[in-house]
C-alpha cells in the first residue's frame, strides 16, 4: 500500500506553513509534483495536530488527483500521531523522517508497518563512522548536510556543542559509498550545486526555501527537477 519498495529520494521537497511566505502549502506541494519532484515531506514545527492532519489529507488528495500516488512518496517530520490519524480519515501518507532525537525508528516501524517509508537524519557527530557502523533494518534512508548553514532549517547540521558542521563535496563522496541505504542531501542547497552534488554519487538532494521562497515557486522546482535530471544522464 504505502512505497517502501518503489520510493526516489532524487527529489525531495520539505515545506510546511512557515516556510512558504504565507502562501498556499498544498498549492505548492502541486507545483512541486507537477514539476517532478518525487518526494515530499510535510515538516512544520508551528502548526497545530489538526492542521498537520489537514495538511496530509490536502497533500495526499493532490498527489492522488494527479495520478502521481505510485510515484511521489509522502511523509511528514516527527509526528507519528499526525500520520495515524491522517491515515484513520483515508490519506495515504507513506512514512515518516526523523531525526536523532525524535521518535526511536524502531517504534516508526512498530506502528506505522513494513511497508512504510522511514527515513533518518544521519548523526552529525561521526557522520561517516555512524552511517557505516548503523543498523538500517528499519531505516530506507539517511538525511545528510548541511552544504551550508541553512535559513529554513537552523537546526541541521548542529553537533553537540551547538556548532554548524557543514559538510564537503570529498566527505559526502565518501558517505555515498560506504552508506547502505539510499542518502540525500541537503541545507543551503541552491540550483548551481547540483552538479557537484550529483558527482558525489548521493540518491538525491533536498531544499526547503530554494522552492518555497521564490518569486515563482513552480518555476524554480522545474529548474531544479531538469538540472538534477540531467545531471544523472551525463
């Protein structure tokens, strides 16, 4: 039912109402799908439990309504109670993302089944040693970055002293070949990056206000989704 077995993090957008400039979420998450993007991630760490809820019924109803279920993957940040009861009222939302401090993966799984889709922030401590060295019998994949520090999402890439640790094009070349499940990538990534990120042989990369900040939100996902495509065909 849900895409753990057929899922591309090639792609992967993350908005929530805080990120758009006060424009329409699902109209967004439309444009970005209709532009080829093949994952979404609903993430917003202001809104209410309903209005999360709401935001997946929309979302699914759009990517359904666009025939793009079997192939646009759907998951929201953290809130594992925002997944069940949005699937209780019929939306088909495939996983979760967590990060190092929310939710165990283990429960993730526990809940949501086997062919849910659960991705996880890789530890910015040790980074290479972590994704090497982790049980990913639950985990589909590792979120990694940041490039650079990053206005939508301040918290990534932050270690143990509340530093920024950003992480280089030869690290994430490294990370990408010693990592067992798919990684994507993202923080302050911008259109002129993807070359240089696609060299590195990671699955994917993700942006928040690349998209959702620009004075023509569709625009810019169709810039990002033909750059990175062909990119991968070279």
């Amino acid at each position: 039912m849900y895409n753990r077995d057929n899922f591309s993090v090639s792609k992967y957008f993350i908005v929530g109402p805080e990120n758009t400039l006060d424009r329409d979420v699902t109209q967004m998450i439309k444009d970005v799908v209709e532009s080829g993007f093949s994952f979404i991630q609903i993430r917003s760490k202001v809104a209410t439990a309903r209005e999360m809820i709401k935001l997946c019924i929309e979302a699914s109803d759009v990517i359904k309504k666009l025939n793009k279920q079997d192939e646009v993957t759907l998951v929201v940040n953290d809130r594992l109670d925002v997944i069940l009861a949005a699937r209780e009222k019929g939306a088909k939302v495939d996983g979760i993302h967590v990060g190092q401090t929310d939710i165990p993966v283990e429960v993730c799984r526990k809940y949501l089944g086997e062919d849910s889709v659960i991705g996880l922030s890789a530890d910015t401590h040790e980074l290479l040693d972590y994704v090497k060295n982790t049980d990913v019998s639950d985990i589909d994949y590792f979120g990694a970055g940041p490039l650079r520090p990053s206005i939508s999402k301040p918290d990534c890439g932050v270690d143990d002293n509340g530093e920024i640790i950003t992480r280089s094009y030869d690290e994430l070349t490294k990370l990408a070949e010693i990592s067992k499940i798919p990684v994507v990538v993202g923080g302050g990534v911008k259109l002129d990056d993807l070359e240089s990120l696609s060299n590195t042989g990671v699955e994917g990369f993700f942006v928040i206000s690349a998209i959702s900040h620009a004075e023509n939100p569709k625009e810019e996902a169709i810039k990002l989704a033909r750059e990175w495509d062909s990119c991968k065909e070279i």
